[in-house]
C-alpha cells in the first residue's frame, strides 16, 4: 500500500527516531561528551553540557591544574584517555595548535570532531579551519559550529531559547548526532549544509552590522549635507551681513533644523525601492526579471533605513522639547517682555502664529507616535508574533500615513514662508524647501499607483501575468503568497 | 570501515538517533525535496532547503526561463521529473490551478504532498485548498503547511529562530517528515492535528490583529466621547458665553485633556475583569463555573487593553511637554508680564498653585515610569524570560500601583476646584470629575479584596475548595498550579 | 521488566518515529496522553495537547461535573480508566493528595508519569514533591517539567516559540518521550538532567527576580543618599540660613538633581568589574586564576546595572522636560521680567550662561541617545540577533562612549562652579564633584589599558599565555574563543 512505499525514503529526513536498541544507549550511562582545550570556552561548554544532562570528559594537558575551573560533574582527564573515552568530541584548541593534537590520530579515527575555533579576523581566502582540521583526522568525521556562540551564552545559556547555531559537514551522521546535541543545549541548529561552509560560518563572528553600513553612511552624510546648509543659513549669513553672532545656536537650533530634515528624507528613502520595483515590474511588464543587484539590496535594507529615520525623528523630538529651557529662550523672553513693556503694547498675540504652531505640533507628535509603532514591531519578537498581513499593514499601511503626516508637519512648519523673500540669505532656499522634494514624490508615485488601470495592471503582473504569453501557463506557474510580494511591504 | 565504526555510539546520543539504514539514506545523496511552480514563493523555499543542506528539484513548466531566478544548487527540471524524483514534494502554484497538476497523479501516488497555498481572503464556508488538493490526489498524504511564512521569512531566515509554521495532516507519518524538515530550516512546528484544522490554517495569514479589535474600539469610542465633552466646555462655552475665541486649543490644548482620561479609564479597564472574576468566583463559591464568556474574552484582552491605555499616557506625556514650547505660551506669559509690571505687583508667586503643579508632575511621571516597565515586560521576549510569579508580580502589584499613581496624579490635578461652582459650565463637571469614578471603583474594589474573611475565603476557593461539597474531594481534583490562577494578573 | 512493557508505546510518540512500526503507532489512534486532575492546569493542559494532535484522556473523580470545562475532543473517564488507557500520564493533582493516587499503582507501573506540581514557597531542604511522586511509584518513570509553565501559557501557545521547559528524570527513556511531546507542543524542552535537579525546578516559579536584586538595592541606596545631600544643600540650606522656604523643590528639583547622580555612578558601576577583572589578570599574570565570587557575580550583574543606570537616566530626561512647565518656572520668569522693566536692563543676555546650558543638553542628549541604544540591544530577541562582536561593540565600545559623554555631560554642567566657595553651602560641594569620583576613575583607568605595553600584555594574557611556564603548552590549552573574553564586554 502507497504508505509503506513512502516510508523508508520520507523517514530517512531529520533527526529520525528511536529504537529500543538506541534508547538503551542513550541513557547517561553511555558514551560521554569529550573536550579538548581547557580555556573559558571549553569551562562554559563543560557547564552547559553538565547541565543538559550529559557525561563530559574533558582532555587536558595537566588534569590537576585545570581541575578548579570546571564543574565537578566533569571528568578531568588526559587528552588521549578523553579522546578514547568519548565519541563526539569538541577540540576547543587554538586552531594553530590542531597540529600537537596528532598523537591522537587512532583515538579519534571514526569520530566525531566539533571544530569550535575562530580566526583572528575575517579569513577570505580560506582554507578554513574546519577544513584544515578535516585534512588533519581524514578518519574522523569534522563537524563545524558553535564559534558563534560565545563563552558567556554557554555559561548564561540562551536568553530566550532561540540562540541559532550554525553546523556544517561533510558527514550527515556525524551533524545529526551534533544537531541533536546542540538542541538538547535548548540552542536551535541551522544546518548549513557541506563542511564548504564552514569558511563562512567561521566569518560570521566577524561582521560588524553589515547590513547597517549603508543606512548609517547615509544617515551621516545626510546630516552633514543639512548641518552644513543650516549652519549656512541661521549662523554664518547674519554673522556676515549684520555682524550677529548667533553661534551658540551650533549645538542645538542648528542640529535640531538639520535631525528632522534627515528624518523625513530617510522615511522617503524607505518607501521610494518598494515604488521602483512596482514602476519596473509595470515597465517590464512581467515579474520575472530580477530586480538590478542595487535594487534588491536596497529593498533588504528598508528595516534600517526606517529605524535610523526613526532615531533622528526621535533626537528631533527631545532637542525641540529641550528648547524652552534653555538660558537663550529665557533671556530672549524677558527682552521681549521688556520690549513689549516699554512700546506699551497691552497684547502681543499672533493669532495666526499660534495657529500655525498648535497644528504642526500635533501633526508632528502624531508621526512621531506612528513611527515608534512601526519601530516597536520592527523586533525580533514582535515581528515573529505577526502574521505577514498584519506586518505588512503596519510597514505599510501605517507607514505611509508616518510619511503624510510628517510631510504634513513640515508643510505647516514651512507655512507661506517659502515665498517670503528674506527666507533665501544667500538666495539658498529654506530647508524645509528641499527635504520636501524627497516625501512629496514618493507620495505622488504611491497615488499614481492607486490609479484603477495601472493598480489592476500592477494586481495582474503581480498574480503572474506577462503580456508576452499565454496566461493560462504563468499563472500555474505563479506564485502563490504573491498577495505579500515584497514591494507590498 | 570507521564511519559505521563511528554510528552505533554516535547513532546513540540525543533524541531520537535513527537506524544505520535510515542515515544512509538521509546523506544529502538521499532524496531530494521537490518544489512544484516557479513563483517568489518556491524561488525563496528552495534557497532556503539547499542553505539548510538539501537537494533540491524543482519542477516547471519551461525550465530554461526559470532557471535564472534560482539558487544554482537547485536542479531545475519538468514538473514530471520533479514529481518522480523527490519523495517528499512542495505545491506552491495557485490553488485554482492544482488541476494542471493532475497528469503527475501516478508520479505523486505514495507521496507526501505539502500545500503552501493561500486563498485570496478568508474562507469561510470551506472546502480549504488543502482538502481540494486531497480530493484531487487521494493517493498522496497532503500536509498542509508554510502558507503562514512569507517568501520574505523564508530568504532571510526567522529572525531569530522561533518563527511558527503550522502543520496539519490526516497522515502523521507524513506531518513527521515534514515537522522535522521544517525544523531544520530553522523554524518551529506546530502540529495542528487533522487536515481539518487546514481551513483555519488557511485563514491565519487573513487575520488583521483580531485580539486588538475591540481595545482600539474602546480606545477610539472613549476618545471621541471625552474629546467632545472637553471641546464643549473649554473651547465652546467660553464662545458662546464670553464671545471669547479659543479655537486655537483644539489641536492641542483639548487633546492634551483627553488623552490622560482615556489613558485612566483604559487602565482601570485593565484590572475591572480580574476584580470581577474574583467577586464571581466568591459569589459562586466555587471555581468551577465557567466565566461567561464576554468575561473570558475580557480576561485575555486586559495586555491589550494595558498597551492601549499606555500609548495615550506616553502621547499624553509628549503633549503635555510641548505646551510651554507653544507660541500661544509665549505670547500669554509675555502679556502676563506686561500686566504684572503695569500692576505694579513685584511677585505674583502663589504657593498652592506652585505645590500643586509640582506634586501632580512628579505623580505623573511616576505613573508613566511604572507604566512603561509594564509595556517593556508584555514583550515577546522579555515576558518568555519571566516565571510566571516575576510576571504576576509586575502585572499585577506593580500594574495597581501604577494605576493607585495615576489616580493620585489625577486627584492632585483636581486638587479642590472640584468644589468651585465655576468650573461648571452647562452644568458640566470638569472632566477630570467622570474619569476618577472608573480607577476609584477598582481600587475600592480590590482593597475590599484585602479584608481578610473575603482574602481567606478567596484563597479556599482557588485552591479548589467548594461550599457544597466534602473538601478532600475537590482538592485531590484540584489545580496544582492554583497560585498562577488567571484572575491574579 | 516494565521499562520495556512501556517503550513501544511511548516510543512512538513525538517525532521519533523511526521503524514503520513505530510510525504505525504514532498515528492518533495510538495511546493517549493522560491526565489525572481536573484544575485550570489540566484543563489548559487538555486544550494545548488536543490542539497539539494528541487524543487525550482525563481521569476525574466524577467525570460528568468537570465534563463541561475541557474541550469535547479531550475524552473524560474515571482516574482508573485513564491510567489503564495512557502510556504517559501528567499528574496534574496537588502534590500533599499524590496519596490518593496509590489505588492507580498497578495500572501505573511501568508508565511515564509527568510530575507538574509547584510548592508553596521555595522548598530549600526537599524531599521534591517530584521525588515523593517517585517514592510513591517506585516502578512508574517520574519526569519533572512544565511546572514553570502556567496554565496561562498552555492556553494561549507560547507567544513566539521559545518559551523553555525545564526537564529532568532518572529514566533517559521516558525524559525523551516528553522532550519530544514538549517540543511538539512548540515550547523548548531544556533537558535539567536527573530527578536530583527536580527540588530546583521545583523552585524555578518562586524566584523573584534574584539577578535584580543587588542593582535595585544598589540604586535605591544611592538614591536616598544623594537626595538626603541634596535636600540639605538645595532646601535646608536656605531655610537655615536665610529663612528662605524652598520646599517646593523637594518633588521635583531635588528629585532632579538626585537622578542623574544616580545614573551616572550606576553606569560608572557597569564598568568597574570589567576593569577590576583585566587589573586582576595583569596581577596575576594568568586568566587560569578564578575571580573572587563577589566580582564573578558583579560581571554577570552588569547588564541589570546598566538597565537601572538607563532608567534613572530617562527619568531624568523627563523630569529636566518638565521643568520649564512648571508654575514656579512661570512666576520665577515673571518676577524677573519685572525686575529687569524696573531696572531698566533692555538685554539681560549672559552669552557664558548660554553656551554652558547649550553644551551640556546637547552633549547629554546624545548620552541619553547611547544609553538608549545599548538598553534595546539588551532585550533578549535583539540580542540573540547579534553575534558577539557586535554584541561587545555596543555594550563595550558604544558604552564607554555613553559613560564618557554622560561624564562631559556633568563636567559642561559644573562648569567653573566647582570653585566658587558660595557653592559650599555647609562646606558641602556640589554633588556633580562627588559624583564625577566614580566615573573619572573608571576612564582613567580604561585609558591605562590603552598603554601600548600594557596592552600588550594583557592581549598575551588573554591568549593563555602565563609567566610562570612554556608559552607553548599553555597556548594549545588555551581558549580559542579568547577574543569574547567576558571582561571585554
């Protein structure tokens, strides 16, 4: 029956099962854990192994001096009786140091090595040190993992029970064994597949945000772009033409014109790939042709371009805030008391001033709020806790209102002066002026979309639709999660 | 030879371990996992199977277009092919088309079948996808699966390693193979039982925050209502009666009086459900009956009603900070001055007025702080790291004190002038008047909880004790984890 | 013998599965799971597993009453009848009636019984109801677990998968069938070894925060004495001297002064230990040495130091926010416009007064950015996300970066202050000179560590290498994760 023929091939995938002849071997009493090296890592994993439940044995080369640092629960003993004793063994030796472990060859043949080590530094050209370690015990099987765990993650163990661990070998035994290991550590193993990897796993612990560089390095120019402009505008232009010295302005009025300016273009910057994929897919008409490298890497990095536009809207709030309890706003509201006083005018108030004030205001503390929403479910765990709809609403949907609303905030700040001459010292046009090209045509863009052709052509393309051929064919072909196609997001 | 040398003792550790024939067949040279359609779905499922070490092939309809879209590792080949070759195989085209599929029944008979497919919105009446593609190829063992996991999750892996993927089958062979491939993707398996439950699975990704529906509402409705309350008697009356126009405070100002009264009413919305359930649960004498049902629901809303009631304190906050920022601000204290000095009147200090500020101010921010370790702790990640007597602890202790801070924060705002007959237009209370009966009815509430005959009994009946009935009886049938009872937090 | 009357049963279950005769009976119409008890934990526990696709069979003294309260795929019957049916069976009674249970021993033997029960407070001495249970069943295989998971949880599902179990027994056989129950249920089983660690599972739900402990108590502390400082210089002062009553101040200035005192030595304190440690390992020329307990649990205390730091920091924030708004703020500006009308002063300006407010908000509100930063990636699912280079970057690099700001921070604010005698109110000095002790040290002596030689050596240390022997052995001894040594965090 149809059953049984699927069996033995299906059963054969993941970490298969038990039988009684196993289950008998997997009671303590059986073969235990052994570790080479006697350095914090090798203390950390004794700990965490103890802990799980397993016997270690741990191979040093003066068991007596070592015997201190690890829990008692833990065997000391030489490297070669650890070496015999045990079947999976952990060599937490400096890997230039692999060589003197030699001697060991027999005792190790036919098991399982784990290569925890790491570089020095990012090692582009390899060989790794899994592979040198393979060349150095062919009879063993290599298993490599565990470097990017640290010391301290054994000792405190995974904060949340969702610590990856990254494997890889050329021996599917030998990984398992280790998979299964490594789970009942209560970390999550990644198979990485062939033992080729094992270069880039040693990497891994070496990068430092990459995918970060690109936002930040835009961020900073950007800020520097505007703070240089504002510092233009507000400090050196009176300096110059009236001898006004405002430069105390430098630490706070000019960084808080320039945040907000990086801020709102940022948040453009997130919308405007989703824009371009829809326009190339509608201008391609097909969904099939990869987007440009550029393009796609921009689409992946959307998450931190938003939370670093966030960050600056963020300061922007603080510093604003900041500003009526400054000395300066102190002494500039006595002297206008003074002022007033003595022209003798009774009431000094603006009603349109005000206006224009409370609305901007709200307006902006109302994107404020809409972006930290978009900040808060941008976590780990509270992204993991959505559906891809409801990611996609908040990303989206709430997104764009973020957008609107701060366009909004920095269209009433702006106001009708714009058209007032004395804004362009220098003839430079205000700030508020060139950050709003940015927002205002990717907001266009996006209204453009919500045109009833072009939206049901983009609905088609996106369903798998292609003018070239018969639909009949691509749609079977399509994909079927297209409703979340990523320039949704 | 050493690898079968190795196996036994290897085979032994961790769960599970499976017979040397199995391993044989799970090295990569095994089976590989079939993929049927070539959408952004299948594209991102197969880099993700061959990052996660195995083979892949997936079937389509004109191979050589596809093949470009592809992770080189993925043997692109004829839908037929992939059908014959791998054991385990992916549906990922539309529903509407599993038909097409029907010439590879023989090659699919004995297979296991995984349906990615999502409808287009939710389903309601049945039959789910997974059941067509089950009627269309009974000979296979369809599982259902994946559909909640975007091809975004899929490129860039779970964020970190606890994303959920929910599975349902009438074959649990078949569930098992594939709850372990899952796995070892890297995310976690939840078996959701038979086939039938595939409908619900199907409508999942359908969900737009069900949970939050009602607390937004509540939050919405109570805004409104205060909103409009607070425009009649600040911005209107004064119109109205004294011809004076306040319209400028709308954005702002009446805002700024709404928002804490929602934020309040909110909260004691938060611990009205617990307080009740203990008043039933003594008037019944048992802890048996049933909630009713709108009690039950209320029960599981109360994080959501918490982080509702939070987010209007934090805006509450901002708005609050802002006022003195406003030109409105700017101009009032300029014409005060004006007046002072044309008064003559060297200090205007009145020292309640000053006292009063200052107490409510620190009360508040008080308030704020306890109430943003509460929001801190209903995340994810942090409340998975809590026992169940941390988060009870914060939930509820800390929860009543911060509720016990921002009544108090409201009384002191109120200080006496409850009491002046001008602070009654139209006959209205101030506002502040309305809010305080909701907080001050919980905390009531709960200290009556406190008298020790009502705590005692309280006790009894939550350890399982029962007026009508012998006591050793109930208790042996009691709940071991009574302590964490639901009408704690 | 029983063990082996219960394996292929319980065998069966969870993803094991190996032999087709396994797999036969791991289909639904095996062996049910059992439950005896009808509390909320059972009840939840009945919905999770059904939920889970498990039949499930609950024993109760009079099935009919409870009938209503579980899901109606959960079968009632008799406790005899469930025992008989089930092959692993959750006592889910209170542990003071597991004596009621004996009349079940027959049908129990050679069963997995789950042991959930909590204690009533932490249980230093034992026995563990868990070993009681066992004294009692003496052939049944007890596993302990579940009890840190609160019906609660069961109900609503792990809220993102990673939610531990805490496990032990003395029978591998039968821990493995519930790990693999456990895991199915899609929490993260956590194997705690044998029934000896069931009296510290046991505890596991009383624990109240114990790593917060010394850092609340540390903040608390520091708080009361610097607001009993400040409240001498700032309100006593006056009052004694001059009559002067400012005792207004104490809510909100003193509060404000206090706080960032607090922050900045509790941040100070963050990084004391790591120094210690690094000055430690330079003395004794080893790292093989152990630190002294008291700087052991210090180093793994910092992240809840710098938590407290971060929030008094915040705090502080919103407090200096407030101040502007208040009514003192509003009569003191008034008073002085009047002043200055009368003098007859037009430009009250101070320029050194302004740039030294400036400087010292703008340099604090980048610390308080920093601050921030390091607190998110503390959070448990962003640091999982980060591998430790970036992990020590933030907390390491970007941390002293925040220290040294929030350091210039009080320095910008003390300005020349510290030097005027009318400063010395009761020949006390400000407290920013008290405070800067801590901080300033700790630069000074980060700074040292940066001497060429010193670092040097301390690099050598790290490595493994010690004066006292060959650099060779000790370097293939060594630990080859060296480079996350926890004192550079």
């Amino acid at each position: 029956m149809p059953d049984d023929m699927a069996r033995p091939l299906v059963r054969g995938r993941g970490e298969g099962g038990a039988s009684r002849h196993l289950e008998a071997l997997m009671s303590e009493p059986g073969a235990p854990i052994g570790i080479l090296g006697t350095g914090d890592f090798s203390r950390s994993l004794a700990r965490r192994l103890v802990a799980s439940g397993y016997r270690v044995v741990v191979g040093s080369r003066n068991p007596k001096r070592s015997l201190a640092l690890f829990p008692q629960d833990a065997e000391l003993t030489s490297q070669m009786e650890a070496a015999t004793q045990a079947d999976l063994v952990f060599v937490a030796v400096f890997p230039e140091h692999h060589s003197t472990l030699l001697q060991l060859k027999p005792a190790l043949a036919g098991k399982t090595l784990v290569d925890v080590s790491n570089g020095l530094q990012i090692n582009r050209g390899g060989p790794s040190n899994a592979h040198q370690l393979a060349d150095l015990f062919p009879e063993s099987f290599v298993v490599k993992g565990f470097n990017t765990i640290s010391a301290w993650n054994l000792q405190v163990g995974p904060r949340d029970g969702s610590r990856q661990v990254f494997l890889c070998s050329d021996h599917p035994n030998a990984k398992n064994s280790v998979t299964q290991l490594c789970r009942r550590m209560g970390f999550v193993p990644v198979d990485m597949g062939h033992l080729s990897s094992s270069l880039e796993i040693e990497n891994l612990p070496f990068y430092l945000f990459p995918s970060w560089r690109v936002p930040i390095v835009c961020t900073l120019s950007l800020f520097i772009f505007f703070y240089l402009y504002n510092f233009l505008r507000d400090v050196l232009h009176p300096f110059i033409k009236k001898e006004k010295s405002v430069f105390y302005k430098m630490p706070i009025d000019t960084v808080n014109v320039t945040l907000p300016s990086v801020a709102l273009v940022m948040l453009a910057l997130v919308y405007l790939p989703g824009l371009c994929a829809a326009y190339l897919q509608l201008w391609w008409c097909t969904k099939y042709n990869r987007f440009p490298s550029w393009l796609d890497r921009w689409l992946t990095r959307r998450k931190q371009f938003g939370l670093c536009s966030f960050l600056c809207a963020a300061l922007h709030a603080i510093y604003s805030l900041c500003l009526p309890m400054r000395k300066s706003a102190r002494y500039k509201l006595l002297n206008a008391a003074f002022k007033q006083v003595k022209a003798g005018v009774e009431d000094s108030w603006v009603d349109e001033d005000v206006w224009r004030m409370e609305l901007y205001l709200s307006v902006g503390i109302m994107a404020l709020g809409l972006l930290s929403l978009l900040a808060v479910t941008s976590l780990p765990s509270v992204a993991n806790a959505v559906n891809w709809r409801e990611f996609s609403f908040i990303q989206s949907t709430l997104g764009y209102c973020a957008l609107s609303m701060a366009t909004l905030h920095t269209l009433l700040f702006g106001w009708n002066r714009a058209f007032s001459p004395d804004q362009y010292p220098f003839h430079l046009p205000p700030t508020f002026v060139l950050v709003l090209i940015f927002p205002l045509a990717v907001l266009l863009g996006r209204l453009a979309l919500f045109l009833p052709c072009v939206a049901l052509r983009l609905r088609q393309i996106r369903r798998g639709w292609e003018r070239s051929q018969h639909i009949h064919f691509t749609l079977t072909d399509g994909d079927c999660n297209g409703l979340e196609d990523v320039s949704d997001v």
